[in-house]
C-alpha cells in the first residue's frame, strides 16, 4: 500500500502548479505534476481572472497524479492574496472575480481614509495601504452586486469551495483584507459597516491547518481523481513561501521572490507602532499565531510584462543572461512609483521615467532588464537598512525564496548592497510551505522548526557572500536620489 502523498496547488499571479510530495529517507522529495498559466484579462469593463479555467487545471493536474498511480491524496491551495469571488444565494459565483491590478480602486484609498483616518485603520488592522486591498475593493464594489452576494469568498478559499462544497475564511490571506481586527482576532465591526458588508457574509473564520473536507462526489464521477482529502492551508501563497523559508537563528529576513517581492521578518507579536506606520509596513497573519512584517515591492511583475512585450522572444532566464552583460547602475528608479502597477506598456514606462528624470534611457533588453534587477536590489537593500531600524536589531541573513531566488544575479547584488548574506532557495517554498502546514495538521512533521530543517536537509540552498566596497556610494545615492523624488511630488 503507498502512503497517502500530499499535493500543493499553488497559484501566483502568473502562474499555477501541482505539486506532489513524500517524504522519503528522511527527505521532503517534490515532483511538479502539473504547471499552468494565470493571468487577468479585459473583460466586461474590468481586469479579470478567469476562475473556471482554474478550476480546470486543478481537475487535470488530479487526473494526471492518479494516472501516476496515486489513488489518494491530501491536497491544499494556496492562491495570491486580496481579490474574492462574490458567490450568490444559489452558491454560483456571480461573475468572473475583477483583478487587484484592474483601476477601480484607483482613489479608493483617499476616499475611504477621508472617513475613517489611515492611523485609525492601521491601529486596528496592521495592515498596510496598498489601493487594492480588499477593503477598498469592497469600497469600489458594485452596489446591485453586493446586495446580491451571499458570500464573499478569497480565492484560494472559493477554490476549496467549488472542490468540497465547504466554505471558509482562512485568516493568513483574511488579514490581507484589511479588514480584520489584530486584537480581537476577528472582522472588524467598524470596517465591515464602511463597506456595507455584514459579518455573516464571509464564511466563518478558521485557522491554518484545518481540514475542509473530502472532494465531492461529483466531481470524481465528471474527471478520473483520487481519492483527495482537502486541508485548508496557510491559503496566502505569500504565508505559504514564508512557512516553506528555512531561516536559521533569530535575525533572518525574507525575501519571497514572484510576481511581488515580499520583503519582511516573521514576528511573534505585531510591530504597528508609529515607525511601521510611516514606512506603511504590514502585519500580515502567518500559521501558528506568527505575523508577517513586510513590504509589498513591484517585483518581477515588471520582468514578466518586459518578457511578454518582447513577445516572449526570450525566456526569464535568456534576459538574465542579457542583463548580466550590461553595467550595473546605470539609473535609479523608485520601482514601487504607482506608474509601474498596470501601464500599458511597461518598457515605454521605464524609458519615460528615466527621460523625466534626466537620466540614461535603457534602450535593448539587456539594459533593460539590468535596471530593473538593479533597481530592486537597491530597494531592497533600502528596505532591509529600514526593517533593521523599526525592528532594532540587526539582520543577519536574508532567505529569498520563489522563481526569482533563480536570478543569481541579483540575489549577489542584493548580498553586496546589503552587506549580508544571502541564502537563495527553494523556488518551490510556497508549495513547500503549502505542504508542511498540511504535514503538520497530519502529525508527519511536529512543528514549524522541524518543518524549515526538513527543508534544509532536503533542498539545494546557495548562498551569496558580499564583495564588500563594489559598489562605492551606489546606495546611498540611490536613497538621495528616492528622497529627492519623493520631495517632488508634493
Ligand atoms: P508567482 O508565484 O508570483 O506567479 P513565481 O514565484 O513563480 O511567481 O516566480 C516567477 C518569476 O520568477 C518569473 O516572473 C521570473 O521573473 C522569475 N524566474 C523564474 N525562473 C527564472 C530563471 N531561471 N531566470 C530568471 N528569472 C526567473
Ligand atoms: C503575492 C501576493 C502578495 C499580495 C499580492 C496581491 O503573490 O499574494 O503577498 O500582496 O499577491
């Protein structure tokens, strides 16, 4: 008889995976089943993710891991985080869900906050404001749609939903609502009321590692599935890659590298003091009572839309070997500036920023991909100085983990920015995460410690060493060159 394997299916912005897992000879071995593309589209009025598509390609990757030969199988989903399905009384989705990145939330923030204050929020919540939280979402929702939704389900949690027919709000990905209260580990009266939304419309509220059910009936009869038990996991990809990060000591950061770089430390206690507010850090909720200390950063989101408006000419890693041949530093660029969210096209955008501002025009994919893994090295290297100053203790070790823990180049600039190590790996540590939270709520791993050494046992981490002195003044100039921007603007 074969143990029972565990499946991720991990699903980020740009693309989606079935991954399978045992342990074997005291070592976690992965195997992709299954990979798919995501990505929004315009449709009726608005940036949309198409979720039936999703659906689908879970249902195929299940059929292809039975015709591997596993007959049954433990299974959670991650998804990214914020954007939700509005289901209505006859427990169909009302409409294809609209995506985080789509432009009607675009003044949500100064209206909302014009009612209730930004630091009355943030006291509440620890979250930090980013225009498309669920929140402001809400705000910006259709007023007839609303009063047609029974339920408002996340992602990952509809996902769940449409497989077992049961339906639950997870907390890692609620909190990224905005809208959930850090004391009273609830939704947020006062929030809810903002958005005119009730309490009862979310399903009720569950912790990280919680069984959801079995895979209906149905469905085994329409597609060839195991036999498949789902586990609500840490359902935010982002508090799955940072549960899957084998940090070591105290002081480690993360770095979860994707279509966002999530730059931050995990905490037992929320950091939402003044100092947190200002930066706009958030404390998003992780499994186990742990708390995510971050910063949202624009991420690779601007590598996948150069990729693609080279009409994917060259793969992710042809631009890093082009980039790699070009000089770095050759532009500041504050890649987190509104402009770089969702323009039309992300190669003129970058072109333009730098003509604005008086300063070399990157013109073939090489340069340009060099100023955009330079300028994320520098902003994260800006923001690790920042972390250890709100936290008040030093960082020693920076994990970055994801598809972007691939870029070799820029986990050694980032070391050498910094002045840090860098431990690269693995690109896999959402689903990994996604499968110890399922490990432990079955008793194979004990704890979260023992999950993250798990990991280092069994995957390739590199590491990075700084070349101390490289790079002269480069950052410090760099953080003028923010300052002087930001001081622009108002
Ligand atoms: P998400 O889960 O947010 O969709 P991933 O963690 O899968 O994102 O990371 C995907 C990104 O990783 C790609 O957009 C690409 O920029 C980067 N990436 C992955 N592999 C490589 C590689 N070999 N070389 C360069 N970049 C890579
Ligand atoms: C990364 C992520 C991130 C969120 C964003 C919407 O995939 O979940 O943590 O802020 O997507």
């Amino acid at each position: 008889l074969m143990a029972k394997a565990y499946v991720a299916v991990d699903i980020g912005a740009s693309s989606g995976r079935l991954m399978l897992a045992e342990i074997q000879a005291g070592k976690l071995k992965l195997q992709e089943m299954h990979r798919f593309k995501n990505g929004f589209t315009r449709e009726n009025q608005h940036d949309r993710w198409n979720v039936d598509h999703l659906v689908n390609e879970i249902f195929t990757g299940l059929e292809k891991i039975k015709a591997a030969g596993y007959d049954e199988v433990r299974l959670g989903i991650d998804t990214w985080a914020v954007d939700y399905v509005l289901v209505g009384m006859d427990g169909k989705k009302l409409q294809d869900p609209i995506s985080y990145r789509d432009a009607r939330t675009r003044d949500a923030i100064a209206e909302l906050t014009s009612e209730l204050p930004k630091d009355y929020i943030y006291k509440k919540t620890g979250i930090q404001f980013l225009d498309f939280n669920t929140l402001y979402q809400l705000y910006a929702e259709n007023k007839a749609d609303l009063a047609k939704t029974d339920k408002i389900m996340m992602m990952p949690d509809y996902l769940g939903y449409v497989l077992t027919g049961n339906a639950v709000t997870e907390v890692t990905n609620a909190s990224t609502t905005q809208m959930l209260n850090l004391r009273e580990g609830l939704f947020d009266k006062d929030l809810l009321k903002q958005v005119n939304v009730s309490q009862e419309q979310f399903p009720r509220l569950v912790e990280s590692g919680t069984v959801l059910g079995n895979i209906r009936h149905k469905w085994q009869l329409e597609y060839n599935l195991p036999q498949t038990e789902v586990i609500t996991v840490a359902t935010h990809d982002t508090a799955s890659a940072v549960v899957g990060t084998p940090g070591n000591g105290d002081h480690w950061a993360f770095l979860s590298s994707g279509t966002w770089s999530l730059l931050g430390a995990e905490l037992n206690v929320p950091e939402n003091g003044a100092a947190a507010f200002a930066e706009n850090y958030t404390n998003e909720w992780g499994a186990y009572g742990t708390y995510r200390f971050l910063k949202n950063i624009m991420g690779l989101w601007i590598a996948q839309c150069v990729k693609r408006e080279y009409n994917d000419k060259y793969s992710f890693a042809d631009l890093a070997a082009l980039a790699e041949k070009e000089k770095p530093f050759q532009q500041f660029i504050d890649v987190n500036a509104k402009r770089f969210e969702n323009p039309t096209d992300m190669i003129q955008e970058i072109q333009d920023y730098c003509r604005e501002t008086g300063q070399k025009v990157p013109n073939t994919p090489g340069a340009i991909m060099m100023a955009v893994y330079s300028n994320l090295s520098l902003f994260y290297a800006n923001e690790l100085a920042k972390l250890d100053q709100i936290l008040g203790y030093a960082i020693d070790t920076l994990n970055i983990v994801g598809g972007g823990s691939n870029v070799a180049l820029m986990n050694q600039m980032t070391s050498t920015l910094a002045n840090i190590d860098v431990y690269a790996g693995p690109d896999e540590a959402t689903a990994i995460g996604n499968i110890m939270v399922q490990m432990i709520a079955e008793g194979d791993v004990s704890d979260i410690a023992s999950g993250r050494q798990l990991i280092n046992d069994s995957f390739k981490i590199k590491r990075f060493t700084p070349e101390t002195g490289k790079y002269g003044t480069v950052l410090q100039r760099y953080q003028d060159f923010l300052k002087f921007e930001k001081g622009k603007k108002v």
